[in-house]
C-alpha cells in the first residue's frame, strides 16, 4: 500500500497540519497498524521534494508536525494516475483496493470506476491462467486453479464492495 | 462509441422498460466472429435483457442492433424467429430442454424446425453429442440425466445448426465448478472450432475468464473493459 | 392411527391451499370453481324433480276443464271458459276467455279481478313481447287492452305465455267447435293420479339421470387435481422439514377437502345465481320460476358430504402410485405399464348387471332399477378405467412425424394418463349420449306417430264451421299474406234412408281444381258429379253412389227436428273418378260435387275444412293464417301441420336430455379450458426457450393441438363403441331391434369433438401472450 499516495488523497479536500494527516489516516485505514509521526515526516518531505505538496503555512513552535501542507496540481495528477493504475493481482491486496475505494469516495471520484478497472485486471490474469490450465497437464492444471481460485476471490470482493459503494460512501464522509 | 469494423453483431444505444423498471438505459455492444465476449454485472443489472436484445428475442424502445449488416430491430416477429433459427443458438441456466423428448431429439430439435428429416437431424445431433461427450445419453430423457450432462446436451443443441452467435446466459449457474468448466471448456473450444461469436451472460469470474473480454453492465449501462483501459 | 392426527394434518392441509400465496390463492379457487359448478349442476339436477313436480301441480290447480258428463247449471258462483289456445311462432300461448255468471264467479289463480269484456290480463312474459317489436304480429291477434298481470300462481313457468280475456255471449260458443265449458272452481284432483310410468320410459328417465351425472363425477375428480404439478414441489418441500410420507399424503387430501368445501360453497352460489337466471332462460319451451328449484334436502346432504370425501379419496388414490421425497416427488421412470384385465371387468360387469333383463321388453313389467343404475354406472365407469390403458397403448405406438407432432406424441408418452383425465369427462358423457340417442330412436317408432299429412301439399288447415259464410271465409284467408292456395273441402254425411241409416256416403262439395286434390278426375266442369270408386278406407258408400239413389241428410238426428228434410239424388250422370291420397293423408270415397250440382239445400248442412297452402319463404307466414283465423273467431284454432308428432312425455325426456347434456358438455369444456391454461403456465419458461430458438408459434399451437386432439379422439372412439354397446343392451332389454343410430352417433362424437376444438382455440391467445419472451426472465 502506498501511504505517500494515500496521504495525498487526504490532502486533496484541503490543506492540514502533517499532524492532522496522520489523524485522518489512522481513523480511515490504520485500524490496527497506526502510522509513526515519523513516517508521516519522512513521506511529507519526499512529496515536498518531488513538487506533489506545498507547504501552505507554519504555526508558531516550528517542528515538522506543525506545517501545514497543502496539495499541488502535479499532486493531483499523480493520485488520479495511481487510482485509476489497477494493482497487479496477486493475493491480499484488499488493504490497498479499500484505501483506493475510500480514497475515491472522499476525493468524490467514481469508485465504481476502481472496480471496474481492477476487476478487468483480474480477468485478464484469470484469462491467461484459464488458458495455461487448458493447455496444461494436471499439475498445470491444480496450480493454476489455486491461482484462480484466490483470484476469485478478490472478485468477488469487489463485486460486494461495489454493492455496497452507497453505504460505504455514506459511512466515509459522514 | 465507436465499434471496430467487421463486427458481427453490433448494439448502440438500447433502452427497454418494463413497466416502471429500466432494464437498459443506453447499453452498446459489439462482437467479432470468433470472438467470446462475457456480459458481466450484479443481478439485475440488464445483463439478462442486453441478451434477449441482442438475440431478437425482445425488442429494445430504442436503440439498433445490426446482425451481419442487417438492423434487426426492424425485422418482423417471424424474420426474427427464422434468425434465431438458422444464424443463433442458444444454452440457457433452466428449463430449457423438453421433457419429454430423449436427449438426441432434444438436440436434434432445432434442425427439425429448420426442416431437417428426423433421421439427418438425429444423425447430425449425435456427431454433436459426441464432441461434447454425452452421446451414451441419446435415449435418456432430460429428466434422467445429471444437471452437467444436461447441460452439455443443451450446449450440443445450441450448436447443432452450426450457429454464428451462440447465446449462453449463465450456462452453469445450475453447476457445481468442475461441471460448469467442463461445459464451458467444450462450449468455448466448439464455437473456436466453427468460428461462432459467444456472448456469455455471467456473474461468475471463473466463467467469464473462458471469455475473450468482458463488458460490464451496470444499471443499464454497458461498459466495454477493454477500451477503456 | 388416530383421528385426531388425521384431522390436524388434514387441517393442515387445508392452510396450505389458501396460505400458499397468490399461487396457492389460484389453486384453490380454480378447483373451487371447478367443485363449484359440479356441485351446482349436481343440486340442479337434484331440484328437477321437484321443479317438474311443481309445475304439474300449478297445471292442476288452474285446470280448467270438466271431465264429468254431467252439466253444471249456470249460478252466480258459475264462470263460463273458452279455450282461445294459440301459437306464436314457434312458441304455444295459453288463451282463455272468461265470463263470469254472477258475483261469486271463481276466478283462476294469479287472476286478481276478472278482465271486463275487450280487456285481458296476460303473463309478465306475453306482456314484454306483445310491448315489442317482435310482438307486432300477436298484438294484432290479441286486440284486448291489457288491465293486469297474471300472478306467478296461475303460471307454470316464467317465461310462460298465457292471457285471460274478457267476453261476452260465451255460452254460444260452447255450442260450435270451440273447446269450454261452465265451471265453479278451477283445478282438478282427477289428474293427480296419471298413469303409472311406462318401464320403458322410467328406464329411460335413469339412464338420462346416470348419463348426466356420471360426467360430473368424473369432472369433480378431475378438479381436484388441478395444479398438480406445482403442488408436487409444495409437498416435496413439507417432506423436507421433516414430514413423513404418510403425513403429506394427508396433507395434500386437505388441500383438496378446502378446495371442495370452498366449491361446496361456490356450487350453492352458482346454484342460486343459475336459478335466478333460470327463470329468465326458456330452455326447450320449458321455463321455471326460480322457486320451483328447491333441492330435496336428502339429496342436497349427500352432495355436501359426499363430494368432500370423494376429493380426499381421489386426492389419495391419484397420490398412490407417487413417492414424494424431500428433494422432489418421484414418478418412477417408467411407470408400471397398466394392466388391462381388471380395466376390462367394470364395462364387463356392468354388461352381466344388465345381462338378466334382456328381452324382458315392457310387457315383462318393471326393470330392476338398481341393476339398471348399477350396470350403465359400470359400463360408464369402464370408459374413464379402459381410457388411461387404450391412450398409453395407442401413444406409445405412434410413430413419427412433424416437430409439432413428435412435441404432442412424446408428451403423451410421458403423461399419458393426465391426458386421458383430462378427456375422461367428455368420453363418458359421449358414451352415455350415444347410448342413449340409439335408445331413442329404437323407442321412436313407438312413440312417435309419424304423422300422414303431406307438408308439401299444404302447411296448414282451418275449420269453418256449419252455417257460416264460407265463400266470404275463403276470400278472407286468400287473401291473407303468405298464403299460396287455399283449398277448401266442404262435406256433409248422407245416410241411405231418412231414419235410422245403416250407411252413410261422404259427400265432398268442392270446385275443380279442389277436388283434384282429393282424387283423380277423368275432366271436370262445374255441375259434374264423381263417385269415388276403390276407396281403401271407405267401402260402404260404393253402393249408395249409384244414379237415382237418394240419399238423406240428418237422418237419424232427431234432436233437429226443427230442420226440414233434405234429400238428394244421385244424378244419372255420375262418372267414375280414382281415389288419391288428400293432403291429410286419406283417401276419401264417397261422392264428389262441383258447386254447380249442390243443391241449394244442402248448403246449410256444409262443414268446410281449409287446406292453406303457404309461401315459407314469407317470414311469419302462418302468424299471418293465425291472425285472420283469430279475427273471424278468437276461439279457432288452425292446425299448423307437421310431418312427426311425439308423445308428450318422450319428447319431455329427450328435453331433459339435450338440456343436461349442453350442461356437461360446457362445464366440461371449461374444465378442459382450465387445465389446459394450467398446463400451459407451468410450461411457461420451456416454451419461452423454444420460442427464443426460434420455433414458429405455429409449430408450438399445433402441438397444443395435436395434444389434446389424439387423447381426445381416442376417447371419442372409445365413447361411441362403448356407447353401441350400451345402446344395443339397452335396446335388447326393451325387446327392441338393434339400429345403431349413426347420425347421432356422429353428432355426438362432432360435439364432443367440437368442444376440444373450441377449448383449443380458447387457449390458443393465452399460449400466444405465454410464449412472450419475458417467461425467460428469470431474476
């Protein structure tokens, strides 16, 4: 999961305090595994480098967590570009889809559209998969379905994400 | 949406109600010879309709559908039956087979209504039953088979008169997945074989990976994954 | 086993028909309305009796005529009545003119006040026609103002047409030819006590009654069972969560018991709806007042009761040969081929039941009622047990042919035995039809007097009675519309001496070409005189029409004395003439005079009979006889000729007959409808698939056709040899000759062949609109 991406998403619907930031992360994705003020320090100032935020103001007391950081349209870019990027399927990328999806949502993007780009990706790998199976000999054929039913899986998943987009919208803007 | 040249079978722009629901609300379509395409979407999303569409069965509000060059919305009820019978086939999920006639007459039937004596009809139908390996079921009834046997009789009678489109809407979702990919194994090879176009009506990944691409169908409206990424 | 388990699964069952939503809703009310109008045609045919019962007492209770000798002498509690009977079209109208002798006159029931001359009361019927356009005709015959309505107590039917007039100078009448008499009361006990039945015709009257409602039975059987397809997968289901297979079994009889207790319910109301529209129906000439139609309530007990149980016993006999299991009810593969012996014992039985009242003819008394009943029921029963066998063995042998032919037959094969329930109903009502119509026509000859009259000569004839203006009579009738020719023969009686003759000569007074109707003239001029000679039916006057005889008119009626003498004497120029057959179908003998050799006084001693000869393709051209006859004398009545006359009560019967069998025929036919619509639903989703590979609904109609039609037509075979059969038994037990009548047979068969086709034409819409491509919606 990429939190570089993920914390510029968040900065996308205003200017915060790298403080903030990690707030917002760790309420919306890091149920279990809250992110080090330190992270967020050292992806802030790569971003900063890279020209994807700027900082939009200091209070008084100086230190990195109180900058306020704003993002830039090079920033903008680079989130749609990585939203819009299916992953390469490969098992429990659930964690990245979901930041994507929630990501999407408060950006006020189509989710929809998430899913359904990832959802062709899987099929293109469950294709080739298939076709490797067919032509195959039993081991061929035993280790491609594990593949695919995992694969599978992850398809499912977004076939219940994406019937749930409404209620998950409602619940991550609140 | 522009559709590639030398498609088979093309859909633009198809909306159809029933009564107060919409079942497709601008869905486009496209299909090469040759080619399987997998109808994807959550239940009740038109997928269903998009099919009966494409097939001639319905007949959208609005919208064309051109068939080898031909619009087929404009055909008459009967023009529409004769391309169903000659040009299409078709695997349903249910009920599709009769009852009361032996498997080789069921798969014999559509050449009958073409006007085939009953003995190169039954003939043609067990070659067929053959490919897809349920010839020893020639004199059972659809009753006395297995969910995966029947169907492969319904693939056999779908292909039978050697179809340009196969139609196939959920073709196992009545099966469990070593039968449903058996199915869909002879089902892609066959209609490979003999160049036919499948437009595969599915909810299931596993399915859909049979196919060559997929268009998702949501709410009415179709979307084609492969130009849009 | 005990009751109480019985009744709670029962109950059970009967919470599933209504609670199985709209599905089980349609169940239920299809076989409740299928119970229904059995039912209802089983309380109506149990109300008959009674309804015929009360019209003959009404009959009584209004009768009008004296039969004793002796005369009853004009007081004030004394009424004088005169028949004024006419017909209408085809439609008979009970006249009556009255004149009350005083005060305390008794006047006929349903009469509130008597009618003053020139003024009728008349029937609700007879008043909405004579207020329609259709009535113009008998309003001209009837010129009475109308001051009231006959109540329904003088009436036998409500469609019934009848007046009483006002008159005045009855008494005359009661003089000349017209039928009355002086009364002082109406009614008449001596006819309550009619003759026995004839064993013929009470044979007659059970068979029509087993006839009738054998197909009823078997159509209540067949009710039950609707739906039974979607009702299998309910019962699988309750199999599932753990009933056992005995429990289910009554379960489903209870489906079926609320299905019948709710057609119990609907029958009571078809049956009182269908007697309010009986009395505005007129069936065959007969109508009823809706309270004639009262059940005997032993009758009507035995329908609520019996039709319930026969639900769950044929509920539990259909479900024998079918093993319900949780995940679906299993009809083994191949069903146990069903065997033909004990299919072949009921007809055989029914056979040696009637066997021992062969040639016992009328003479031999009374037939055993039961074994009668007993042996056509087994015979009848044999048609629905023989069926099942004959459509399995037949369809399991036909060989191949169209799509839409193979779809038909494969499906027979496969559920043979729904299809021949499904005509059962119909094959017994043929069977017994047939059996009965060649009962008929054997007993016709008896009953039936052919009559002589040659309806092509004339349609028509007309009394004129003595003394009246006959030239002015004729003229009157020519020139009446629609009338062709009339011809008018006038005679009189002459004995051989002027008291006390021992032969008389009918002397017949005629013009020419009259005359030519009554026997073949060598020529003819007016003043010549013929003797018929070699008469068949006259031998006496061959001697008395020798030249110079003299001859005497009302020698031997003394009681004229007031007349004089009147003689005449055969002329020397009589010739010779050959008898011909008249257009009553006599041959006269006797003297034939031209006009212009009857001597003058003679005249007065004439009666003159018309012969009209009318123009049929005039519409209402005998209306038009009538009403000329009714304006010279209300109390006339012409006689309209027919070429067959019947007796009363046979023709009653065949009434009886051809009612109840348009009855059967039409609530069989529905059922038909229904289980063919049924069927057709719970095809929906294969025909929809059919459809969706593109076959032509043509194909598919015909199938529908082909379905019901070889079923059918088996049946129909069926029915007419079993019906032969039964007829000729029939006919050897009345000690007749063995006629098999084939126009009825054919008939017969057409109708029942006829209804299949109606049904199938019926259905055909529904399998169109079901053939829509939405059956393949699934979600």
């Amino acid at each position: 999961m990429s939190i570089g991406h993920t914390l510029l998403g968040l900065l996308e619907s205003g200017p915060r305090h790298g403080y903030d930031l990690k707030r917002a992360f760790d309420e919306k994705f890091g149920h279990d595994r809250p992110l080090h003020y330190g992270q967020v320090y050292s992806t802030m100032s790569r971003l900063l480098k890279n020209g994807l935020v700027e900082v939009d103001g200091i209070e008084a007391g100086g230190g990195p967590e109180r900058k306020r950081y704003a993002i830039t349209e090079a920033g903008i870019t680079d989130v749609e570009r990585w939203l819009a990027t299916p992953e390469k399927p490969e098992p429990y990328l659930q964690s990245t889809l979901y930041t994507k999806v929630v990501l999407a949502l408060l950006t006020r993007r189509d989710a929809g559209d998430i899913l359904d780009t990832q959802r062709s990706e899987h099929l293109r790998s469950m294709r080739i998969l298939t076709d490797r199976k067919r032509k195959g000999d039993l081991a061929d054929q035993l280790i491609c379905d594990h593949a695919l039913f995992h694969l599978e899986a992850d398809l499912r998943w977004l076939e219940l994400t994406a019937a749930r987009l409404d209620k998950l919208r409602e619940a991550v803007t609140r | 949406m522009t559709h590639p040249a030398g498609s088979l079978l093309i859909a633009q722009d198809l909306r159809k109600t029933y009564g107060p629901t919409t079942a497709l609300d601008g869905a486009e379509f496209s299909i090469h010879p040759g080619e399987v395409v997998a109808v994807m979407g959550p239940s009740g999303s038109g997928k269903s309709t998009l099919l009966h569409c494409l097939a001639g069965i319905v007949t959208p509000d609005s919208g064309s559908i051109t068939y080898n060059g031909r619009e087929v919305t404009s055909m008459s009820d009967s023009e529409r039956s004769a391309l169903r019978r000659s040009e299409f086939g078709f695997v349903f999920q249910f009920g599709q087979l009769v009852p009361e006639l032996t498997c080789v007459e069921n798969v014999a039937l559509p050449l009958r209504l073409n006007g085939s004596s009953r003995k190169a009809a039954e003939r043609t139908a067990l070659g067929w039953m053959e490919r897809l390996e349920v010839d020893d079921l020639r004199k059972k009834r659809p009753g006395e088979v297995s969910g995966g046997q029947g169907q492969r009789v319904a693939v056999a009678r779908a292909l039978v008169t050697d179809p340009r489109v196969l139609f196939a809407d959920e073709p196992t979702g009545a099966l469990d997945s070593l039968n449903g990919e058996r199915v869909m194994e002879l089902l892609t090879e066959a209609a490979r074989s003999t160049n036919a176009a499948v437009v595969l009506v599915t909810h299931e990944a596993r399915v859909a990976a049979y196919s060559d691409r997929e268009i998702v169908v949501r709410d009415g409206r179709s979307r084609d994954m492969e130009r849009v990424v | 086993m005990s009751v109480r388990q019985w009744s709670r699964d029962l109950a059970m069952g009967t919470r599933f028909a209504f609670a199985g939503g709209r599905e089980g809703w349609t169940r239920a009310l299809l076989t409740a309305v299928g119970v229904g109008l059995g039912v209802a045609l089983l309380l109506l045919t149990t109300a008959i009796p009674n309804a015929l019962a009360e019209r003959d007492r009404r009959e009584e209770a209004r009768s009008d005529h004296t039969f004793s000798q002796q005369e009853i002498p004009k007081a004030d509690d004394t009424l004088l009545v005169v028949d004024a009977d006419t017909t209408y079209r085809d439609q008979d109208v009970r006249g009556r003119l009255l004149e009350p002798d005083g005060p305390k006159a008794p006047r006929p029931p349903g009469v509130a006040a008597f009618p003053a001359d020139g003024e009728m009361v008349v029937s609700p019927a007879l008043k909405e026609l004579l207020a329609s356009d259709d009535g113009k005709l008998l309003r001209e015959r009837l010129p009475y103002r109308i001051s009231g309505t006959i109540g329904e107590q003088g009436l036998v039917g409500s469609q019934e047409l009848a007046f009483f007039a006002g008159g005045k100078g009855l008494e005359q009448r009661l003089e000349g030819p017209a039928s009355g008499a002086r009364i002082d009361s109406f009614g008449n006990d001596d006819l309550g006590s009619s003759d026995p039945w004839d064993p013929v015709l009470l044979l007659l009257v059970l068979v029509v009654f087993v006839v009738l409602l054998m197909p009823v039975a078997v159509f209540i059987a067949a009710a039950v069972r609707f739906g039974g397809e979607r009702r299998d997968r309910r019962l699988a289901a309750l199999r599932l969560v753990g009933s056992d297979s005995r429990m289910t079994r009554r379960i489903a009889a209870g489906e079926a018991l609320a299905g019948s207790v709710l057609g119990l319910v609907l029958g009571t109301g078809f049956f009182l709806l269908g007697r309010q529209l009986g009395a505005s129906a007129e069936v065959f000439h007969v109508s009823v007042f809706p309270s004639y139609l009262n059940p005997s309530p032993l009758l009507a007990a035995l329908v609520a009761v019996a039709v319930p149980t026969a639900a769950v016993l044929v509920t539990l006999f259909a479900l024998r040969g079918v093993v319900i299991e949780p995940l679906g009810v299993v009809r083994t593969a191949k069903p146990a081929r069903r065997r033909l012996w004990w299919r072949l014992l009921l007809p055989l039985g029914g056979l040696a039941m009637l066997y021992p009242m062969i040639g016992q003819g009328r003479d031999q008394g009374d037939f055993n009622q039961y074994l009668v009943v007993g042996g056509v029921m087994l015979l009848l029963v044999g048609v629905t047990a023989l069926l099942p066998w004959v459509v399995e063995t037949v369809v399991a042998r036909l060989g191949s042919g169209g799509v839409a032919w193979q779809l038909a037959v494969r499906r027979l094969q496969l559920s043979s035995g729904a299809a021949a329930r499904m005509v059962n109903g119909i094959a017994v009502a043929v069977a017994g039809a047939i059996a009965l119509q060649m009962l008929f026509a054997g007993v016709e000859g008896d009953y039936t007097a052919s009559s002589r009259y040659d309806v092509s000569r004339a349609q028509m004839s007309v009394e004129v009675p003595e003394g009246a203006r006959t030239a002015a009579t004729i003229g009157e009738y020519r020139d009446t519309e629609g009338v062709r020719k009339v011809t008018a023969l006038s005679d009189v009686y002459l004995g051989d001496r002027r008291d006390e003759p021992d032969s008389f000569a009918q002397i017949t007074v005629a013009d020419c070409a009259s005359l030519r109707e009554v026997a073949t003239l060598p020529s003819c001029r007016d003043g010549d005189v013929f003797a018929v000679k070699g008469s068949q039916y006259d031998s006496e006057s061959d001697h008395l029409a020798k030249p110079g005889t003299t001859l005497w008119a009302d020698a031997g009626d003394t009681a004229r004395s007031g007349d004089r003498e009147v003689s005449w004497t055969v002329p020397k120029d009589i010739r010779q003439a050959q008898p011909r057959e008249d257009p009553t179908g006599n041959e006269r003998g006797g003297i034939l005079l031209t006009p212009g050799a009857l001597p003058g006084s003679l005249k007065a001693h004439l009666s003159t009979q018309l012969f009209l000869s009318l123009d049929l393709s005039k519409a209402d051209a005998y209306d038009h006889v009538r009403n000329t006859a009714a304006r010279l004398d209300p109390t006339s009545q012409p006689m309209t000729w027919n070429s067959i006359e019947r007796n009363d009560r046979y023709a009653t019967i065949r009434t009886g007959l051809s009612v109840g069998a348009a009855c059967v025929l039409a609530l069989i036919g529905a059922s038909l409808l229904v289980s063919q619509l049924e069927q057709l639903r719970e095809r929906r989703k294969l025909l929809s698939a059919l459809i969706a590979f593109g076959t032509r609904r043509r194909t598919l109609s015909l199938s529908v056709l082909w379905q019901t039609a070889i079923p059918i037509g088996l049946g129909l075979l069926l029915a007419a040899t079993v019906g032969m059969a039964l007829g000729a038994v029939l006919l050897r037990m009345t000690n007749m000759k063995i006629r098999v009548d084939w126009p009825s047979v054919l008939s017969m068969t057409g109708i029942g062949a006829a209804v299949v086709l109606v049904v199938t034409l019926l259905s055909l819409p529904p399998l169109l609109k079901l053939m829509r491509p939405d059956g393949l919606r699934t979600e």
